[in-house]
C-alpha cells in the first residue's frame, strides 16, 4: 500500500510540473484539425461506429470513408475476424482508438457515437435499428430493411418516435438514371401511368438445415448472437460465410431481396410513395398488383432489355422508359430519348447515397430512403411473397395493413422472435 501511495503521490507531483511546463510553452494546431483547406475539424465530424461489416458493409464503408465529415470510432461483430479486420482497415486512416466489441449492446450506449451502420445479415436489420435508434443513434442500414410486414411497421414507429435519422441501403434513389426515370413519371412526359415493373427474382426459400459442425469458441463465432432473433439450428460454417441466403428463417425470398431496390422504386414513380397496391394475384415467378386506381405494379425475373440488375420499367399512355444498373436507359420514342443525359454512377454505388445520409443528420431532414417510404415498399414486397406462398390472390386493406377475409395470411405478416429479443 505504501508503495502505491508513494507512486501515486510521484505521479500526480510529476503530472503537475508538467503541466506548469506545457502552459508556459506555445500550442501549435494544425489548419486541418481547425477545418481549413476543406477539412472538417474531429470536433465536428460524425462519429461513426459499424454493426457486421463484411462485404457490402465494406464497400459501403469505404464510401463512408471518403467523406470528411465522418469520423470512424467502432466496430461491433459476433465474429473476432470481422471485428479485428475492419479495426486494421479503419485505423489504417483514422489512427488507433477504434473500439471492438463482440456484443452491439454493449457499443451502442456510448455517448461519442452519433450514428451506425448496420450490414449484418437481413435477420438483424429490423432489430439492431430499433435498438439503436432507442439508443439514440442515426442508422445507416443495409437492405431490406424487415423480414415481416410486422417489422416494417415496427420500424418505422420506432424511428419516427425516437426522432431518428434513418436511410435505407436502397441506393438507387440516389442515382441519377433512376432519378430520371422517375422524374419523366411526375412530369407527365409518359402520360397517365398505367403500369410499373420492377426486376425480382424467382421467390422461393427453403426450410432444410445445414449439418450440424462443432461450434467454435463464443470469442472466435458467437453463434447464439448471430441467430438472434431468428429459430435455433446447429452450427454450420457456411451459414457465416454467407450460405444463410435461400434459407427461410434468414432470408425473405427473390420479391424482397431485389424487390427491395425495385418495387420500392416503383411505388416511388407509380404512386410517389403515398400509396400501396390493395390486389395481389402470384404469378410463376413473381406477382401483379393493383393500386385503387387501377395502376399495376408487376414484379418479374424475365422479359428485361438487359440494361442491368435491379431494372424498372416505367409504362404510360405516351410512351415507356426501362433503365437498369448499366445506367443505360431505353425509351419508346426519339422524343423521349431526346430528354436522356449522361449519367454519372451506377445502380451499385453508395456514394451519393452516403452523402445525402450525412446531409440529413446535418439538417435532420428526412434522407431518401427514410423509415417511411421503405417501409411502405417493404410491406408490398412482403404481402406478394406471402401470396406467392399461399398461391392465391389476396386483397390488402392498406389503411389497417390486414389483409381482408384471409386469417392465415394474416398470421404470415410476423414470425416469432426467439427470447429474449423483441421490436
């Protein structure tokens, strides 16, 4: 005890002369970290911390990077090499201090922490939104953005009440060929709207399971953490490293998972997102819907021009225009070919996307793909699917979110979550 009194009393007697000595001696600050030559001082910045980045993640964060205003200060993962990864890259450019934690509930209370992304698989985007908007956090999150017709609500409640800033990982809204897709619709130049068609994928999941494998040390994978919310299984490698997709508790089928991008784009031109379709008729590999007025929204894997993944086609009494991830576009007239020009990005880039998010944690104006409008989207994506399954038609009433005379679709629009977690 006496030595560490002795020490303590050295260190607090050497602290102070120190101290004396630096405010004798001038500060020097450099420019940058005052914000001049374009740069945002640290003070200013938002700070930034991530939620299971791996691929799209990555990439997403790389563009995240690019922006001076951001500020990268942790990383949350159930696996240590995602985790240890992402801390190399991120420190590589910010400098040491970026915090790990395997547990996200342990990262989210910090106060330093202004916003997360999240790009962990589809299961734990509704759930680590909520959480971290309850936290008090702006949210940058993956697509899609539910799992449930239950969870789309769900989301966008919580980020409503809380206040929050959220924006969807559906890029395209950002993009300048879908922009000018979608603003040839509001501006007449296609004439009354009478169909939208969004580029899906064939919808079915599977319910098998993997083999059962030995599970790895909670530090190296912690694989209660990564189910989460979802039914328990037996560990299996492949599920991490991304063999999860196709499989029913983890993935919402082809409707949503291009859906997502697509009839959410639709619904954005046909219906300028105020609106949802209230028939849904299943096709062999997708649905047509109708809104009240009569307009179709039709979801399709085949029949495309090929300019691209994630297509729209856009169809009025005045002509049609088709556009894809190419940022290619195609119309039914030299009139309205004669309106086209270039366009800058591609239907995957999440860079003018990144920085209408941080504009709107600047303004708090509502970003692009805000809680309201995917929702929205999310719930049409998720009412074709379920006709897709039962294989009949369902009406929705879009008011109450029922859908009207069938209890067993009804029963589809939630899942039961495993304890403890809930939304």
């Amino acid at each position: 005890m006496r030595n560490k009194i002795f020490t303590r009393r050295r260190f607090l007697k050497t602290a102070v002369g120190a101290g004396a000595a630096l405010a004798a001696a001038p500060t020097l600050i450099s420019g940058r970290a005052l914000g001049k030559d374009g740069a945002v001082a640290p003070s200013n910045r938002i700070a930034v911390a991530g939620l299971g980045i791996h691929n799209r993640g990555g990439y997403v964060l790389d563009c995240m990077m690019q922006q001076p205003v951001m500020q990268f200060v942790a990383v949350a993962d159930v696996r240590r090499d995602c985790r240890e990864n992402v801390k190399r890259k991120t420190e590589a450019k910010y400098g040491p201090g970026v915090d790990t934690y395997r547990d996200f509930r342990e990262m989210l209370p910090r106060e330093d922490i202004d916003a997360v992304l999240i790009a962990t698989g589809d299961r734990w985007h509704t759930m680590a939104s909520i959480y971290a908007a309850k936290a008090g956090k702006d949210v940058y999150c993956e697509k899609p953005c539910s799992m449930t017709i239950a969870e789309s609500l769900a989301l966008a409640d919580t980020m409503r009440r809380y206040g929050r800033i959220y924006q969807a990982g559906t890029q395209r809204r950002s993009i300048d060929n879908f922009i000018f897709a979608k603003n040839l619709c509001r501006d007449g130049k296609l004439g009354e709207l009478t169909a939208v068609h969004a580029n899906t994928l064939y919808p079915a999941t599977g319910h098998d399971w993997l083999p059962e494998q030995p599970e790895p040390d909670r530090d190296e994978v912690d694989w209660d953490l990564w189910l989460g919310p979802t039914p328990w299984r037996p560990y299996n490698r492949r599920y991490i490293d991304g063999g999860w997709y196709g499989h029913f508790d983890f993935h919402g089928g082809g409707i949503l998972e291009w859906g997502a991008h697509t009839v959410d784009l639709c619904n954005w031109a046909g219906a300028d997102d105020k609106e949802m379709p209230i028939l849904y008729e299943p096709t062999p590999s997708g649905c047509d819907t109708t809104y009240k007025n009569g307009l179709k929204l039709i979801m399709r894997d085949k029949g495309w021009l090929g300019l691209g993944t994630c297509s729209v086609r856009y169809e009025g009494k005045d002509g049609w225009v088709e556009t894809g991830d190419s940022g290619r576009l195609e119309f039914s007239s030299g009139k309205l070919r004669a309106e086209q020009r270039k366009c800058a990005e591609a239907g995957t880039s999440a860079i003018s996307h990144v920085k209408n998010f941080f504009e709107s944690i600047r303004t708090r104006k509502p970003a692009h793909s805000n809680a309201e409008v995917v929702a929205r989207s999310h719930v049409i994506c998720h009412a074709a699917y379920i006709a897709w399954q039962l294989g009949r038609p369902l009406k929705l009433d879009a008011e109450k979110i029922e859908f009207i005379g069938d209890e067993e679709a009804n029963r589809m629009r939630s899942r039961a979550l495993r304890d403890p977690w809930r939304v």
